[in-house]
C-alpha cells in the first residue's frame, strides 16, 4: 500500500482532466484524457487489494479499447473534414452532408470515457474505487471528481464537433466501410463488455490475486478469507 502513489494517482486524474479541458484540438483532448486513465490505474495499485488491482487491470483493457477508437475516429474526422480544431467544427451529425456515423460511435466513446454504465469503463473505475475506498478514502474521492470532470471535456468535445448547424456550403466526403469496420469492432467490444463486465474482471483477477498473493504471506493483517472469496478457483496455498 502506497498513500503517496495513491495521492499521484488522483492528481494525475484531475490534472489529466483539467488540461484536456483546456485543449482547443481534438486529438489533443483525446491524449490528455489519456494521461487522466493512468491515474484511476495507479490507485488502483497503490491499494494494494486483489479487489482494486483487477479493477486497475481492467481499466488498463477499458483504456485500450476506448482510447483506440477515439483516435481511430480523430483521424477519420482530420482526414473528411481537414481540421482538429474545435473552433472549425460542428454539425457533424448532419445526416445528410455530415459524418453521423462517425458523430454517433465518437458520443459512445466519449460516454463509454466518461463512466456511463452499460459501456466498459463503469465497471473498471467502480471496482478499482471499492478496492481503494478502503485504505484511501481521500484519494478515491478526488478520483471520482475527476470522473466527473472527464464528462464535462467529452460534453464540450461532442457539443461542438457533433452538434450544431452545418454550414449550407461544406459537404464532406463519405466514409468508407474498410475506414468505419476497426471502429464497429472497438464499439462492439465496448459495448459488449460494458454489459458483461464479469468477463474483463475474470479476466484480469488471476493476475491480481498472484500479485498479492506475496503480500498476503508477509502481512499478517490481510483478511485472506475475504481475498480467498473473491476467487475460489485460485486457493491461496
């Protein structure tokens, strides 16, 4: 258990949030929210719990995936449109002129970023903040500010680009099907494990418990039955 590494973490959230509020270019909001998705990470490892550790590996895999299609979309964007920045954007969900469908799966990541539930993060960032709530009540806290603050940036992100009337003059060219597929496919991964995020958290949960399970023999204070509930199938010998 790190209470430093803890606090590194929810600083990273915040100041990770703050910055790509700040950014007047897509990408460049994408990338910071970016650096904000290592600090839910860090917590999770500074716990120190088999509980938080899975939700930080989870959140690694979350990360993957809504990280790549938010990229995949910027430059899907940067390529029809010619511009990332903000100021020349709107009305990109016209159906007619515009890129809907591009509009449509950038609002699933910015929500599945945000920590909607139903799409991959909730469960990631709920788990990690149970793990953590425990050692580190202060720092799981300014965590889930910063959950907030994530949703304020991919609200300005999706209200100017998305949203709004397009100019009468600009038609932008179609979107191909070979450039929208490795997007269908993140966005279907999102979704599916957003409703079945059991699969993730067994999936990374025998990492975990081999992570503490060292810890477990050295400290006698760790409730083993507890940790020992969590994954029956990996006896803690």
């Amino acid at each position: 258990r790190s209470p430093g590494l803890a606090m590194w973490g929810a600083i990273t959230v915040v100041y990770g949030a703050l910055i790509a509020i700040a950014q007047k270019d897509i990408k460049r909001m994408v990338a910071y929210s970016s650096i904000g998705h290592m600090g839910y990470i860090l917590l999770g490892a500074a716990a120190g719990n088999t509980l938080s550790l899975a939700g930080s590996i989870a959140q690694m895999a979350s990360h993957g995936f809504i990280l790549a299609i938010l990229f995949a979309l910027v430059g899907i964007i940067e390529k029809k449109v010619g511009t990332r920045e903000l100021s020349a954007l709107n009305g990109l969900m016209n159906p007619v002129r515009g890129l809907p469908v591009v509009s449509a799966l950038l609002v699933m990541g910015g929500m599945a970023s945000a920590g909607i539930p139903g799409l991959i993060n909730f469960a990631a960032e709920f788990v990690v903040f149970q793990g953590s709530f425990r050692q580190f009540p202060v720092q799981t806290l300014i965590c889930v500010v910063g959950t907030g603050l994530t949703a304020v940036y991919f609200v300005i992100l999706l209200n100017r680009t998305c949203f709004g009337r397009l100019d009468n003059k600009r038609y932008f060219p179609k979107v191909t099907l070979n450039e929208k597929i490795p997007a269908y496919v993140l966005a279907a991964m999102i979704v599916i494990l957003g409703v079945q995020p059991g699969w993730l958290l067994r999936w990374g949960e025998p990492t975990a418990v081999r992570i503490i399970i060292p810890t477990m023999k050295a400290e006698t204070t760790v409730d083993q039955p507890e940790i020992a509930s969590l994954s029956p199938e990996f006896p803690l010998q």
